[in-house]
C-alpha cells in the first residue's frame, strides 16, 4: 500500500504556489539573488518516517532557524545556569535585531533576537575558543541533529559579514556590559557562519523532530541532546520564535516555530513531529509568507495546534494477526496525525496475505477529521490492493465510512 501523505503534501502545496507576495531578503546580497520560486515541506515523525513534496532537495543557508539549535547546544555544554546569567527567555515584543538589552541586567532579552544569539554562541566551546573550533562544534551538532554532514556556504558568510554593521554593533554593546569577552568582529563572525549552514526542508524536519523527541534523532537513534535541553528550547521557541508575533503565531497555528530569513520555517510539535517548509518571499516581518501559510493549512487540517492535539502515546496499532482468510488491524488511542499515520506506515510494512482485511476499531477513544480521512484512505488503498476491507466501529468514529469513490466500507462484528 502506498501511504497518501507525499500526495497529501503536494497538494497543500497547490494550495499556496500562486501566491507570489512578499520578496526576498534584500539586505543581504547573497540572498538578494536567489531564486524566489522554490516551494518544498516536510514532516518528520517520532518513528523516523519522512513525508516531503515540492523542492524538497534544494539547499538553502539555515540562517535564524540556527538559533534554537545553538542555544541548546549552549545548555547541553556549560549547562541551564550559565545560561541563564547570559541570556533571559521572556518575548521581547521588539524587531529581531533591535539594538537593546535588557534594562537590569543588561543581557539580552532571549536567545531568539539577534542579541541573544550571538550571546550565546559565545558559551559554546568556552570564552577562549577560536572562532573555527567553535563553528565546528556546532557543526558537529546540526549535523547529528540532521542525521548528515551538513556544510557551510562560505559565500553566503561572506555577503552577511559585508554588511553586518547591525550585529557587529549589536556585539559591541554585549562586550561594553561584559555579556561577551570575544572581539565583536569574532563574535559575529561566528554567529554569521553557523547561520550560513546549508540544509533542506528534510534535514530542518528531522532536527525539529529531534528537539520534539527529547532530543533522541529518530533516524538514527542518536540521543544528540538532554531531555531537559530541548524541552527549554521549544518553550522560548513557543513565547520568541517568531518574535513580535508570536503570541498571534501560537494563538493562530499553536506550534513552536522559528523562521530564517533565507526562507526556511522550523516547527515542533513536543512527542509528537518536526514539521519545516521553504519559500523564500518574505512578509514585513521576515517570515516566509508561503511557508506560514502551509503551517497554517496543516494546523487546521490535522488537528496540530499544541492546545488541540490528541493525545498520543504508544503505537496506535494494537496488533495485527491473521485468522483464516482475514487479518485483524486492532487500534487504540487517538486518531490523529500522529496515530494515522502509523497506521498507514505499519500497515505499509506489513505484507498482506489475505482475502479479507478488518480494522477493529473498539479500542480507539477520539479522532479528528484529518485523522479518519487518513484511516479511510488507506483502507481505499487496501481495497486497490485486492483485498476486501471492512470495520469494527461500534461508536461510529469513522463517521460515514465513505470513500472518495463514493462507496463505503462495510462494517463487521468478526474479531
């Protein structure tokens, strides 16, 4: 059986390609010149299973979407504390690279605004590290986080670091209150090349779903980062991701994220996926129109906004076995994203033999709509397939049980 999401995803895609608003960053001459056209997404869930559509092999630099992913590597090496004392976590309610600090403290507000980033990249690999040596160790990290060798675009370093003016004076003020000990010039220059590492929406997918696992890549099985590590990173992520906006982001869409200025769009959702996109067309506030547009589809179609989502733990295919000329599918759980999908995944894996194909349904306690068609659409796949399928459904959670072929799936009370 072929699974429907990639479709799905293409699809979603569609949805937003004609809408050309917005432009490409302009302040940064690399990224001036790119193409504005590419449109990919990508899902990565806890079991490892990667859904993609569109442009998805296109490299882009990773840019601001590197800062949550540093500020974790800087709590998993010189850990919470020192952290703490260098860089806040509440929302600025300010542009991202607004020159300002904090008025007590004078540290930077979070580590999502610019301030805070370079602050930050300053703890990693300790205050007399080079700036090679660090670059390399977050490096090192994203490309764990991703599951590849991932590279720097030296060109892309090149145009930001020819007008950085902003952040080298951003760095300036951090070395006037003691916030850093590095030379501005460095510190930026660190900062501008781990935000020149080049990924595509696949790899970004996959580091979100790390974060959301607790830090376990679920490719590779790596356990790249502490639990605790990532559960502080997604919690600034859901306040000061998407900086001035976020509290309208979280209320709209419900999912930590964080956007780059190349393009790219960062989602996690905590147990459960990472979800990224590309479409480099800018809004006034630096994020990819096409690509929050996509997020916002998929919140709203698969019932992914954090105060909404079903609950999901465990597999939510029970068992399956086979009886005689029928093979039982037992689920449980919710039905949601997550738990269809390992429906249509498990069932994709599994080589059926039989003439007659029953879901039982009795231990599934809610669905959602995205949820059922997913279900429904599998089982339309398994009919293709050859097989005849039928229903245990006694609560009625599949609704109708109507196809897109306008038949519908027979019920049954075999078990």
């Amino acid at each position: 059986m072929e699974i429907p999401l990639p479709h799905y995803l293409s699809a979603t895609l569609d949805r937003v390609r004609e809408d050309t608003s917005g432009a490409v960053a302009d302040y940064i001459p690399e990224l001036a010149a790119a193409d504005p056209d590419p449109l990919a997404v990508a899902l990565c869930t806890a079991t490892g299973h990667v859904y993609s559509a569109g442009d998805d092999g296109v490299e882009f630099s990773i840019q601001s979407i590197a800062k949550p992913f540093a500020y974790a590597v800087a709590l998993q090496e010189v850990g919470v504390e020192k952290v703490l004392a260098t860089v806040g976590m509440e929302p600025s309610g300010e542009a991202f690279n607004e020159l300002s600090l904090d008025g007590g403290t004078h540290r930077p507000v979070n580590p999502m605004i610019n301030a805070g980033a370079i602050a930050v990249s300053q703890l990693i690999n300790g205050e007399d590290s080079t700036v090679d040596d660090r670059v390399e160790l977050l490096r090192h990290y994203f490309s764990r986080l991703a599951g590849r060798d991932l590279r720097i675009d030296e060109r892309v370093t090149g145009s930001e670091l020819a007008t950085a003016d902003r952040n080298l004076a951003l760095a300036h003020m951090l070395r006037s209150y003691g916030i850093i000990a590095d030379t501005a010039e460095d510190a930026v220059a660190g900062y501008v090349r781990e935000c020149s590492m080049l990924v595509t929406v696949k790899d970004l997918a996959v580091m979100g779903a790390t974060l959301a696992l607790g830090g376990r890549q679920p490719v590779t099985g790596d356990q790249v980062l502490d639990p605790r590590v990532c559960r502080q990173v997604q919690s600034v992520m859901a306040s000061a991701g998407m900086y001035d906006g976020a509290g309208k982001w979280m209320a709209g869409v419900g999912i930590p994220a964080k956007s780059g200025v190349a393009g790219g769009l960062l989602g996690t959702l905590p147990g459960q996926l990472g979800i990224a996109t590309f479409s480099p067309r800018l809004d006034g506030s630096g994020n990819s129109v096409r690509g929050a547009e996509v997020f916002r589809i998929l919140s709203d179609d698969m019932g992914l906004h954090l105060m909404s989502a079903l609950p999901s733990r465990g597999s939510a295919v029970r068992s399956i076995r086979s009886r005689g000329l029928a093979t039982v599918i037992r689920l449980q759980g919710g039905l949601g994203f997550t738990g269809a999908e390992d429906f249509l995944s498990t069932v994709a894996a599994h080589e059926l033999t039989t003439t007659r194909v029953v879901v039982d349904m009795r231990r599934v306690n809610d669905t959602n709509s995205f949820g059922r068609a997913m279900v429904l659409e599998g089982l339309r796949r398994i009919r293709e397939d050859g097989h005849r399928v039928a229903v245990i459904d006694p609560d009625g959670l599949l609704g109708d049980r109507r196809l897109d072929d306008g038949t519908q799936v027979e019920t049954s009370e075999d078990a």
